[in-house]
C-alpha cells in the first residue's frame, strides 16, 4: 500500500544515502560530518519504526523476513557494511510506485488521506530544511566573529530560526548567513502556517450545511410556481 508515510520514506532514504556516500566520498568539515551522522541515526530509527509497523500486520511472520531482514540490518547505524541494506528500502518503495505514471497520480495517491498527507509533507519538509539550513550556515559563517561554529550552534539555531522563536544566542554575521537566516525563516512561517490549518481542519472538521428545512420549503415553491405555469399555459 503506497501512502504518505511510504513516499516521506522515500525521500528520507534517498536523503540518507546522499548524505552517506557525500560524508563517504568528500573530505567535509567535521562538523558537517556530524550532522550528516546525526541524519543518518534519524533515518535509521524511522527505518526500525517501519520495520516494526509492517512487521507486526504481516500475515506471515516467516514468509516477512525472507527480505525483511534486508530492511532490519538497514537499521543498524554504526556498521559501515550494514548500510548498504538502505537500498532496498528505497527498492521496496519504488517498486510499491511502478504503477504511477506521472506526478500528478503521485501527489492524488498521497492525499487521498488529507491530514496525513499534509502531517508527513510538513514533518519531511521540515526535516530536510533543517539539516540543509544547518549545513548551509556552517559553510557560510567562516568569519573569525561568528558565533555558529559547531554542529550543535547550527542546528540549534535552525531550530529557533525555522519556528521564528530566535532565542537571539546564535545569529549569522555574514551576509550570505543572514539571507539563509531570510530564507529559513520565510520558509518556516509558510510551513507552519500549513500545519496550523492541517489540524484546524481535523478538529474542526467540515460539517455539511444544516439546509434540510429551507431546501423543502424552496422544493416546494419551485413545484408550486411550475404547477402555476402549466396552468397559465392550458
């Protein structure tokens, strides 16, 4: 079954092996390369998550684990080897996917459920705002006056940024910094402003008009007016 939780770990799992072979293949700044770590234990709790959901509906526990535990070795972070198995997490979701033939069925698919379509766009794109913000404002505050130098500075600030709290503690310095400061928070008001009416909606909920009565009663007249014609026309 192809739904919103499925596609949101696609792109988690496409996001997690960037960021692996990139911490891989590039000599990055180490507090870059912490970041990128800390992405890939996020993406290996959600994998587990995943494993456990599926595990636990699956009819058949033993006919599950003939590739299931391709996706349980997946979860494991610090084993180099291990890591390896992501790939068939992204198979596995790309082959529920084969049968969509365009991004418009994609987006039908995702949002047939409204409020858990909208819940795990705002939750992923949030996500990967976060750490590319963190990432960003690394690479762009080199300056020997910048406050934001460790992985931590840069998340923490992406956070209080993001949700437009700004505790005021970490701040850019550069220009580059402070338009990705710009971004980020433009970025967060449209997002949350999205989750505000997501839940709205769901509380709320949208109850049809109560026009029982006054549509009898127009039925009514609009009988009784054509009745009124017919004779006139006799």
């Amino acid at each position: 079954h192809v739904g919103p939780f499925q596609v949101a770990l696609l792109f988690l799992s496409l996001f997690a092996l960037a960021a692996i072979a990139t911490d891989t293949l590039f000599s990055l700044p180490h507090e870059i390369s912490r970041i990128l770590q800390a992405v890939d234990l996020i993406a290996c709790g959600v994998f587990f998550v995943d494993f456990v959901v599926r595990f636990r509906a699956a009819e058949s526990k033993l006919a599950f684990m003939k590739f299931g535990w391709l996706d349980l070795i997946a979860c494991v972070p610090t084993i180099e080897a291990f890591r390896l198995g992501r790939f068939a997490a992204v198979l596995r979701v790309l082959r529920l996917l084969r049968g969509v033939r365009s991004l418009q069925r994609l987006v039908e698919m995702m949002f047939t459920n409204k409020t858990r379509g909208g819940v795990a766009s705002v939750a992923t794109s949030m996500f990967l705002l976060v750490v590319l913000a963190s990432i960003a404002i690394l690479l762009c505050e080199k300056d020997p006056a910048s406050n934001i130098k460790t992985a931590d500075d840069a998340i923490w600030w992406s956070v209080t940024t993001v949700t437009t709290v700004g505790y005021g503690d970490r701040y850019p310095v550069t220009e580059v910094g402070r338009f990705v400061a710009m971004a980020l928070m433009v970025a967060g008001v449209g997002l949350f402003g999205g989750l505000s009416g997501i839940i709205a909606s769901k509380f709320l909920g949208s109850k049809p008009p109560d026009d029982g009565p006054v549509l009898a009663e127009l039925r009514q007249l609009r009988a009784e007016v054509e009745s009124l014609k017919a004779r006139r026309d006799d």
